[in-house]
C-alpha cells in the first residue's frame, strides 16, 4: 500500500509503498478515505516530541470504510463507513490516560496511508452529514476540543466564553461547540483577518492579542468572561486572570508561547478561580463528542485538501500558520 512515512528527525514527510497491516485480535482494517494534521504531526517531524520512533506512519485523524475484520469480530462493521478514535490505552480512570497511553500515529501507525489498523472498539460509525473530508478533521481536534470545553471548563448555556488563537482545528471546533451549547464566544487571534472570520461563523467578537491592552478590550466587550479555553500560556496567561469573573474557568491544553507566569496569585484565589489542564481525552469523551457533531449537524472548517503524495507541502503549510481551519489529505 501506499503511505506517508517520516524516517527521523526534521526529515521530509515521504510517499512511499510499505507493507499491509497486520491484524490483531479484536482490530479491523479500515481503507483510509481522508486524513487531517494536526501541529502534533509537525512538532514529531521537529523532534519535538515524546516516545519518537522511526521510520513511522503519522496521521492521528481519519475517515474510510472498515474493509477487513480481525476473527471473531461482529460482521456488522463490514463496509461501514467510520471516523476513529486516536486516543488509545486511555485506561480505566475517567479523570486522567494510563502510564501506557498513546495517540494513533506515533507510536502506533497512523491515518497518513491507504491503510490502517486499529481496535473495533476504537470505530464509530461516520455522522451522515460530513463529507469524508470534514469526518477526518474531527477526531483529535474534536475530543480535545470536546473534553477541554464541557469535562473541564464546564462550559455551560449563556457563559461568556473566550476561546485563545482563533484560527487553529481544536480552538476553531472549541469556538463551534460552545456556539451550539448557547454560549457567547469571543476570539483572540494576532490575525484581523482570522477574527472576522470567526465572526461570520458565530463568535459574538474577537481582539488582536498584539494590541498591548486586549484583554482590556475583551473584557470591556464582553463584560467578563466566565471561562476561557487557552492554547498559548506564554506571559498572556496573567491577563486571563484580570479578565476571568469570580468563580471563572481557564482550561488550557497547549503551551505554544511556553511557560507561564500566572500573575498576581490573589487574584486566583480570592476571586475563586479554577486552573485546568486538559489533553485529549477518554473514550466516553469521544463517544459523546461525536453524537453533539451529529446532534447539532457541526461541520468542521476545512482550510484546504491534498492528496496524500503532497503531504510535504500539506505540513509547510502548516509551519507556516496560514491555515484557518485543517489541512485535509485526499486519500482514496
């Protein structure tokens, strides 16, 4: 078959043929009909990175058709068409992974294939109103997504939510659950461009977060903010605390501006604020995420597709941080 496999560090995303999966008890394989990156697949090529292995299959996120059954499995699957679940080995603790936890893609091969194995248990049948495209954009982005905004920042209806960096898959799929939950979303981006979009699908206003007062700004547009889903730390975190009201969530499950300074201290405590980290998320957390994409008809924004032998360009791209919404890979 035909794959995409990167053989170390900061070297070229390959197209290349490799050998067919080989199934395990209780696995299925499944024809990938679409792939989606996500900045994981860019900071592995980086080296960036725990528990690397090489060469290796990326691809976290897919869609396609179950075409072959491990024995003993419910025939039921066959010819179904699915989106996966990348968060593998979760455990048995709702709250937190197992020591043993990994993500689809590394170090397990990944969706960047025309094939690719994975556990029955992992399958879910695809929501009918997504292209295989947009199927493929949700499964990491989604219940990351998912897990950061309701499991732990406990977002609920009528909330001021702001949601940090406008622009990328997760804070974008953050920006339309929390829409469709009946929250009043606002957005930072360093994009004016990337703002105005965010309006147009639904966000009630966004800031620059180069201007130096911004949170200034959204706090005097949104008259507080009752929890924020942050993936920057970086020295911006101080000023999530000054804007956050009594009793206020900040969840964050990125650090792309690195460690924080998280201010004032008595601001968090007298003000009751609640800290959260986040990262993916457990099966559960997987499950209910894709029954809301389904209840509420959400279609994930696409920046843009290519087919698999352009995975290179697919990631510089990436690097760049032109995209508004996920790069898609065209498989079959």
């Amino acid at each position: 078959m035909k794959a995409i496999i990167i053989e170390g560090i900061n070297q070229p995303l390959k197209y290349t043929d490799v050998q067919m999966p080989d199934l395990l008890s209780g696995e299925v394989l499944v024809k990938i009909n679409a792939a989606s990156f996500n900045h994981r697949d860019l900071w592995i090529q980086k080296g960036q990175y725990g528990g690397l292995r090489f060469p290796s299959i990326q691809g976290s996120c897919g869609s396609g058709v179950v075409e072959k059954l491990s024995d003993g499995l419910d025939s039921d699957w066959l010819g179904k068409e699915v989106v996966l679940n990348p968060s593998l080995n979760w455990g048995n603790n709702p709250h937190t992974q197992a020591k043993d936890y990994i993500i689809l893609g590394m170090a397990q091969d990944g969706t960047f294939a025309e094939y690719v194995k994975i556990h029955s248990r992992l399958l879910h049948h695809k929501p009918v109103h997504l292209s295989a495209e947009e199927a493929a954009a949700i499964p990491l982005a989604g219940l990351t997504g998912f897990r950061v905004l309701f499991t732990r920042a406990r977002a609920v209806k009528g909330e001021n939510i702001l949601v940090t960096g406008v622009g990328g898959g997760v804070a974008l799929l953050v920006m339309q659950f929390a829409n469709a939950a009946g929250c009043n979303v606002f957005v930072t981006s360093g994009s004016d461009e990337k703002i105005a979009k965010a309006i147009a699908l639904g966000a009630k206003g966004g800031v620059n977060y180069k201007n130096e007062k911004w949170h200034k700004e959204i706090q005097t547009m949104s008259g507080g903010i009752d929890a924020v889903v942050d993936s920057a730390c970086g020295d911006n975190f101080a000023k999530l605390t000054d804007i956050v009201n009594p009793a206020g969530r900040i969840a964050f499950y990125g650090a792309t501006l690195g460690a924080f300074n998280s201010g004032v201290p008595a601001k968090i405590f007298w003000k009751q604020l609640d800290i959260l980290g986040s990262t993916m998320g457990n099966d559960e957390d997987f499950k209910n995420m894709v029954q809301f994409v389904r209840d509420h008809k959400i279609k994930p924004v696409i920046d843009s597709v290519f087919p698999l032998e352009q995975a290179q360009q697919a990631i510089e791209k990436m690097e760049r941080g032109e995209q508004f919404g996920k790069i898609v890979l065209k498989v079959n």
